[in-house]
C-alpha cells in the first residue's frame, strides 16, 4: 500500500521474478476506456466482473475508506453503492466472486492488508451478488475470521476458484510469495487456518483473478502480469505450480487491481489515485 513503490518495484523485477523473458501475445496492450470521475474511488485496492449484473465492475478502496463496495458500468461511471453494515475497512485489499455452497454467486472481500505483519487475524466478508442496480444498499454481510499458518501475513490478492468454491490469498512481502487456501466448505466457520500451498517465483503481488469457467488465473504486481492456462480437472495449485507467462500491461502510478470480463476474452486494470493522476480503467483483448 503506502510504500515507496517506485525502488521496491524495480528491485522485485530484477531480481526476484523468474517467469518467461517473451511476453505473450495473446492478449493486446491496454487500451485506456475511462477516467474515473467519482473523487470517492481515490484509493481503488480491488476489482472484479460481475457475473449477474452485465456490464457492472465492483470496486472498494482500501484502508480509511467506507465499508463499501461501488458499481462501476463499463465507462467507469458509478452507478450504485453496497454499504456493509457493522463492519470498518481495516485494510481491504481484494474483492472475487464465487459461488457458496448453497450454489449462490457471492462477492466476496478481502480484509487482508497487513503492512507490518501484526494482525493475528483476518477477515473475508461476503455477501450474495445483487440482481438489480440499486444507488444505495445496505447489508450485513457474513464473516470468517482466518489465520496463517507461522503467524502474520500482508496479502492483498484474493481470489475464488469458480469450479469448487475454494477461496484462495497471496500474499505480498515475502521474497516468493505464497498461495493459501481455504476450503469452501470452512467458510461461515466463525474462524478457520488457510493452509499453506506453493510458493511462487515472484513478489509484491498486488491482485488476482480467476476466470468465470476457471481456466485462467491472474496475478498482478506493480510491473508485471503473470497468467496461468488452467487444464480441465486441474486444481488452482497445480496450475501454478507452472511458470507463469507474462501478459502486457500499461504500468500504473500503484496499480492494486485487475479483473477478467465474464466471458475470459478480456481483463481490466485499474490504479489508486497517486501523483495527482486519476485512475484510469484500461481493457487488455484477447487477440
């Protein structure tokens, strides 16, 4: 979050990331499609697709904004806000959707950033995906408070398998950071330990996503998109157990977000406001 992201990035690049020198072509550069206008969303740490509402783009800001999730249509103009109710953004890093396992499609947020490491404890909220825009909704969100395994973890890439409801955080300081699960099944536990998986060649992630019929997998960090093809019947960790390819990105002033559209042909990135620039959304197509 507030670091010097500048000296940290060009260090991590250099040394710490060992994916494929060629970057893939099989998605196209970024191309910028809307300026953010709302001087709410000035520190945007999470974003992903809606999978009812066509079109909409659920984004939060991070620590010392409201407990809220806004809509975003395609242009970047917002169109509603989803208050949680009995809840503070400690630190909101991430948002994914996916399915419970009563078969509903849920949004749900990653109360996971952790800068000095001296949270014992974290939280995922969710709530059931919207079937209608509405400018103002409240609710009262389920919780399930986790632990790592070894103590505290900064992270701020969450992400939900779409296949089995499995919640997945990465997390971001370690010199290779580290993929954790949670078992769909455990959440609504009240609390519950991530269990550890692999380790991966990269650091400072900043976000994640997996596609809507789970076959891609992103990560993002402040330089460099990595991106996994995941085989039918795969898990999540055994797709990334691969080295990653790189994808194109358009670097951005602290870039914390990114997104697949529903259909997997196309993903979103969008930045915090730094430097007096305004966020902007751009769009990655599949060639």
């Amino acid at each position: 979050m507030k670091i010097n992201v500048l000296i940290i990035i060009l260090f991590f690049s250099f040394s710490c990331v060992n994916a494929q020198e060629e970057i893939d072509t099989s998605f196209g550069e970024g191309v910028a499609v809307a300026t953010l206008q709302d001087e709410r969303l000035d520190e945007i740490s999470g974003m992903v697709c809606s999978r009812i509402l066509k079109g909409v783009i659920y984004v939060h800001n991070d620590s010392g904004g409201e407990a809220a999730v806004y809509l975003l249509d395609s242009l970047g103009n917002s169109v509603g806000t989803i208050e949680f109710l009995g809840t503070k953004n400690r630190d909101w890093e991430d948002i994914a959707i996916g399915p419970g396992v009563d078969g509903r499609s849920y949004i749900y947020v990653g109360e996971i950033g952790d800068n000095n490491a001296v949270h014992e404890e974290v939280v995922i909220y969710r709530i059931p995906e919207p079937e209608n825009i509405n400018p103002n909704t409240q609710v009262i969100p389920q919780k399930t408070t986790l632990k790592y395994p070894g103590g505290a973890r900064d992270a701020e890439s969450l992400m939900v398998d779409p296949i089995s409801g499995d919640i997945f955080i990465l997390s971001k300081r370690d010199s290779l950071n580290t993929l954790y699960r949670l078992p769909a099944d455990k959440f609504g536990d009240g609390e519950a330990e991530l269990e550890e998986l692999n380790k991966l060649p990269f650091t400072s992630a900043t976000a994640a996503d997996i596609s809507a019929d789970g076959s891609q997998i992103l990560v993002k960090n402040y330089l460099t998109i990595f991106y996994w093809k995941r085989n039918p019947r795969e898990t999540v960790m055994k797709a990334m157990s691969r080295e990653p390819i790189q994808l194109p990105y358009s670097p951005e002033p602290q870039g914390e977000a990114i997104g697949f559209l529903p259909s997997g042909k196309a993903y979103y990135t969008l930045s915090e406001k730094r430097f007096d620039l305004v966020p902007v959304l751009y769009k990655y197509t599949a060639k």
